[in-house]
C-alpha cells in the first residue's frame, strides 16, 4: 500500500519570474545605483547605527524603485528591503508567517560604495515561511550574477547570455583553507580570541561585503565563511545559492539556517568534513 505523501511545492519562481527579477534589479542599477557611484555628495552619504554602517541616496532610491517593481509583479508578497527596516523594525517579523517574502539588500557593501571601491553588489532572496527558495546576487559593475534555487544547481550568468554551473571548493587541511571572518563585526569582547585564531588558517580576510563572499565561496575561489551577524538580506541569498553549489551550511551552534534567525553565526565549508573541523576551531562562539 502507497503512502499518500503531500505533492512537492513546485519553485517558488519559475524561470520567467527569475528572469523578470534579475531584470528589475539591472534596471535598477542603470537608474539609480551606477549614476552615483564615484559621484556621491557629502549630502548623499549619512550614516544609520554608527560611523561605520551607512546608507547613501543610492541605497534608499534603488530600493524605493525595486519594490515598487516587485509589488506591481508580485503583489501578493511581502517585501521586506533593509533600508524598510530601518524605519519599521517590526517588518522583520513577517517573513516567518510569509508564504513568499522577497528579502532585499539594494547596496551590499554600502561603505565600499561609498569610497569608491568596487565591491559592492544587490542582493534579492525569496523565501517561503523564512526558508530560502531562490537567490540571486549582482554584480552591477560587470553586469553579471550568480543564482539559483532549491531546486536546481545554481549558475554564474553574464548579460551577454554566458551561463555556467557553479561549485565549491575541495575540503583540505585546516592550514590550507582560505576564507572570510569579518571581525568587526563580532563583539568587542570577542575579537581577540577570533583573532587569535586567524593564523592556522591559510588565508583569512574580509571584503566588507556579504554579496561578494558569497560569489566567491560559491564559485571555488575560497573555502569557507563564519558570519557575525545574521541579517537576513546578507546571508539568505547567498547561503542558499551555496548550499545548491555543494557546501555545507549550518549554524555554528547546529541546525539549518533560515531567514527569520536573529542571533548565532553561520558557519559555510566546502563539505561537512571541514565544517566540523571548522566548528572545533570556533566552537567557543557557539552559544554567542
């Protein structure tokens, strides 16, 4: 006798609908994001919790434009943008209840944005109750992106049509890894035993931006990253895009990530081998 199991949910998106979202965010860009980079006024730059987190005009006029666009194509979903946030704190709360939540970063890496440095990006995930079903994350300057789904393997696409899949690096001796651990981000308290450990690895930096760590994990070019914080509109996107390429996701502390965590760090290694090896070395952050 066959059991009666629940039909699976079909993608969250399907390929026009991705097509259509990774259109409004180079629309996006064109407008309101590459017209101000280098270009910036002192007027356009003011800063959110402290010196070192900020938010420029380009921030706020490309989000403003993306979720007028996704609300129009979708609107029936939550949009939940980080500079939205910002002023309604509270809107974070929705995403668990959500049964499809578009969770956006207009400007990953808004200080290097704003020095004029090129490491930045946009980052757009969709999520079904928290957990990421989709992700994409763009690169406006070269016009290209990496994306995917929880249903196929995600690809590095080009405007000009060049597509390719993507994978993770190969698990190797702890000594031999290279990675990203922001460490400004963890807590004042705790950055001296995170530094502590910074030499047994290979190669250990940060780039100051979620949405090109990602990239870089999820196309083999480093091996591993350990979160300090857990914004959503960082990590979704790229912790999905990852998973699909290979890696092993989890929290330090253990369990599967999804978009509605507040607190604990997330943990990315090739396979789960490393990720244990990983975990020993950071398991005093476990409970943090």
């Amino acid at each position: 006798m066959t059991e009666n199991l629940p039909a699976p949910l079909p993608p969250v998106l399907n390929k026009a609908q991705q097509a259509q979202v990774v259109n409004i965010l180079r629309r996006a860009a064109k407008a309101e994001v590459l017209p101000r980079f280098r270009n910036l006024s002192d007027l356009e730059v003011h800063t959110k919790t402290g010196p070192f987190d900020l938010v420029t005009a380009a921030d706020l006029a490309a989000e403003a434009m993306i979720t007028r666009a996704l609300t129009r194509a979708f609107p029936s979903a939550l949009i939940v943008g980080e500079e939205a946030v910002g002023q309604n704190p509270p809107l974070l709360d929705k995403i668990v209840s959500a049964p499809l939540a578009f969770i956006l970063d207009p400007i990953d890496g808004t200080s290097n944005f704003a020095h004029g440095l090129s490491t930045f990006g946009m980052i757009l995930a969709v999520t079904r109750f928290g957990k990421p079903a989709f992700g994409v994350i763009y690169d406006p300057v070269n016009d290209d992106w990496v994306i995917g789904d929880d249903f196929a393997p995600p690809r590095f696409e080009r405007s000009s049509g060049i597509s390719r899949p993507l994978g993770v690096s190969i698990g190797k001796p702890l000594a031999d890894l290279t990675g990203y651990v922001p460490l400004g981000n963890f807590p004042t308290a705790l950055r001296p035993r995170i530094a502590a450990t910074l030499p047994g690895f290979g190669k250990v930096n940060s780039l100051r931006c979620s949405a090109h760590e990602y990239r870089t994990l999820a196309q083999g070019h480093a091996d591993f990253m350990l979160s300090g914080t857990l914004q959503p509109w960082d990590h979704a996107a790229g912790a999905l895009i990852c998973a699909q390429a290979g890696a092993h996701v989890e929290m330090l502390s253990g369990g599967p990530y999804d978009a509605t965590l507040r607190s604990g760090h997330l943990l990315v290694a090739p396979d789960k081998t490393t990720w244990n090896n990983l975990r020993k070395v950071f398991a005093f952050l476990a409970d943090d």
